[in-house]
C-alpha cells in the first residue's frame, strides 16, 4: 500500500472513532509528523506516516523524541497493521 493511501486510510479511520486527523505543517520547523490527531476530552496524537519498510529520517526521529518528552504520543504508521494498532491505542474507552 502507498503511503499516500495509507494516510488516506488513516484519516477515515480516526473521523470513524468521532476524532479529526488534521495535516501537520509547521514552518520553519522541518520533520515534523504528518498529522496531528484531535480526540474528544482534549486528546492530542502525532502521526508519521511511512510507505511500508521505509524508516524515520534522523530529523524525524528527533522531531518525535522532542513531542514525546513532552508527553505526546507518537505514532508511526507504515502498514494497516499498526493503524490498527495506533487506532486501539486511541479509542475512546
């Protein structure tokens, strides 16, 4: 699957779970993760979407170690099986 499908996938999947996968721009601020992922009460995700095999560049890799020292989760997406995983860890219980 391509990555852009993948996304693509990733975006219906949260709108179904009553949250939005809005695309991630930062200027100035290369690396950052493609979505940011607004769940009710207030819950704020990051996802990298990957075509599959494809690793985080080192930009990305540090981009996610600075939003997870700040207590966000980052998710890295490169196959349906860990959108699925990503989607159980963010439904709403």
């Amino acid at each position: 699957m391509r990555e852009a499908e993948l996304e693509k996938k990733l975006v219906e999947r949260v709108k179904e779970l009553g949250g939005k996968a809005l695309k991630f721009v930062s200027p100035g601020n290369a690396g950052v993760p493609d979505r940011i992922i607004l769940m009710r009460s207030g819950r704020i995700y990051f996802a990298e979407v990957k075509a599959p095999g494809k690793c985080l560049r080192p930009l990305q890799r540090r981009r996610k170690k600075q939003l997870e020292q700040l207590g966000f989760k980052v998710f890295v997406v490169d196959s349906l099986d860990e959108l699925e995983v990503m989607l159980d860890a963010i439904r709403p219980t």
